[in-house]
C-alpha cells in the first residue's frame, strides 16, 4: 500500500525535484526483507534498475511506513497523463533491481516469499490561470455585452480565447486577448462583444496555456430580448394564449393542476403562442423558460 506526491503534469521533460513514496510495510516473516520501487519516469514501458529503481532493506518485525526516495527524476514524453510504478517485498536475497516482474531469468525473478503491486500516478494538472473573477455586462444603452475578468496568478498563459454560445451547449470563438505569460501579482482584462444576438448570449473564457493546455471559465449569461421579461396573457384564456419574449432554446409545459402534463414542445425564441380552446374550463399550470418559470393559468374554453 503506497501514498503518491502529486507529480504537475505540466512539467513533462523536466525534472520534478524530491519524489517519496511512502509504502506500508510488515515484515513477520522471521528474516529481513528487501523492499523494492520503481516508476517508469521515461515512459518507455520497463522498470529499469537505472533511475528508476530504489531498495530499501526492511528489519524483521517491521511494521509501518518505510520511504523510498527518488532525488530529481525527470519525466519525460509527449501527451503523458500518468505514469506506472511497481512495488516488490520479498526476503532478502530474493529479488533486486533488475527483476522488476516475475519473469527476468537475470536473478531469482520468482521470489518464495513476498508480493507486487502495481499503481498509476496520474499527472495533476496544474491550471495556467487563477481567475478570481469573471463578469458579463450590457454596455449602456447599446447591443453590445462588456466582459472583465481578473486573474491573480498566471503560469505559461497564452491567451484568453472569448467563447459565445446560444445554448450553452455548441461554442463558438468570438475574440481573443493575450495573457500576460507568468505573472504571481493580478491583471485585468476586458473584451467588448460587439455583436451579441437578440435574445439569450451565453459566455465563456477558454485559457490557453503555452503548451496548448486549456481550462474554462464559468459561464455568464447576458438577454438581449426586446424585453428580457417574459409574460404570458391574456389570463384568463378563451381561446389563443400568447407568450412574449420567450428566451431561445426554452421548453413549454402545460400541466393540470395535479402535475399531469399535457402538453410539451420546444417554443419558438421571441413570441410564442397556444390553442388553448381545447382544454377544459379550470386551472392548469404553464412552465417556461429558463429556470422553470410558472404561471398559473385559467381557462374558460
Ligand atoms: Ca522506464
């Protein structure tokens, strides 16, 4: 059983410095035992004895936490998200560093005492911006939204890349804006979309490290409706229900009164409307919009 230092993923092909692994260990077995661990820092698929092997000798009777120290390995290879390491016990004489498995005919590969395990060490990803804070607004009085953002600290950025969507689901690229690289003290910066649609703009900001590593932001949301407030009349209804401002991409629900639904469909973005002289006279439930807006509804058809 073995704990791992978080290995920054971002550091591909250099060194990463002091690396320990602390494995539990017991020993009862009435002779000294070797401990033995390897991890395959050059990703090349084998646990050499060379850099990537350390031993250490463990008393009879031992029972707790023994370390094994890797100085100043160096990861390396492309597009890694991880890598494997190997743990071998076994009574002392039994196995070194050359007989990372079972089958190395080198020493005595097949040990009588002892066991293996086998982890991987997922690579952390260390994010290239701190962002502390992220905001969407209308300019006064015109169609365009100002976005502003802070960051506090920033690692190898590259830039910020202004993503839009109508949905919150398919992104495009509208802008983009550099970053300041490595930086430990805040900036700030702003991007003015010119071009929002009528309706709802989602946004977001793509950051872009120097080694093409991304993150996203949180996700504003800006209406550009004539009227962002949605309302729904005449109430009560005879005949035709009609429903103004209506947000892209918003499902209409009319249910009873008892939660049975009656009728589901996306609604058309901007202005919508029902027959509702199909239903009986009574109270029904109308859910729109984004949210799970309600209105109760009467009806006299
Ligand atoms: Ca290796």
């Amino acid at each position: 059983m073995a704990s791992f230092q978080a290995i920054n993923g971002s550091s591909v092909s250099t060194a990463i410095g002091p690396y320990d692994v602390n494995v539990r260990v017991q020993n009862f077995s009435g002779s000294s035992a070797t401990l033995i661990g390897w991890i395959d820092w050059n990703n090349d698929g084998i646990f050499s004895a060379l850099g990537e092997a350390r031993q250490i000798l463990v008393p009879d009777g031992s029972n707790g936490i023994f370390t094994l120290h890797w100085g100043n390995p160096t990861i390396t290879g492309s597009a890694r998200t991880g890598t494997y390491a190997r743990f071998r016990l076994a009574q002392f004489g039994q196995i070194n560093a050359n007989t990372p498995a079972n089958n190395n005919p080198s020493f005595n590969a097949s040990p009588l005492t002892g066991e293996v395990e086998d982890y991987y060490i997922p690579f952390t990803v260390i994010l290239p911006v701190t962002l502390i804070e992220f905001t969407a607004t209308k300019a006064s009085g015109q169609q365009k939204t100002d976005l502003y953002w802070q960051t506090s600290s920033e690692q190898n950025s590259k830039n910020f890349i202004i993503e839009r969507s109508i949905d919150d689901n398919t992104w495009s690229d509208i802008g983009n804006v550099a970053a300041a690289g490595n930086s430990s003290s805040s900036h700030s910066y702003s991007y003015t979309d010119n071009k929002p649609v009528t309706g709802i703009n989602y946004y977001r900001l793509r950051q872009t490290d120097i080694n093409g590593k991304t993150s996203y932001s949180d996700t504003r949301l800006i209406n550009f409706g004539s009227n962002a407030k949605t309302a729904v009349l005449p109430n009560p209804v005879k005949d035709r229900l009609y429903i103004t401002n209506v947000p892209a991409n918003t499902q209409l629900r009319l249910l009873g009164t008892d939660g049975t639904m009656l009728l589901q469909r996306p609604a058309l973005q901007g202005s919508e409307s029902l027959d509702m002289s199909g239903y009986a006279h009574g109270f029904y439930i109308l859910q729109y919009g984004i949210g799970q807006r309600e209105s109760g509804l009467a009806a006299s058809g």
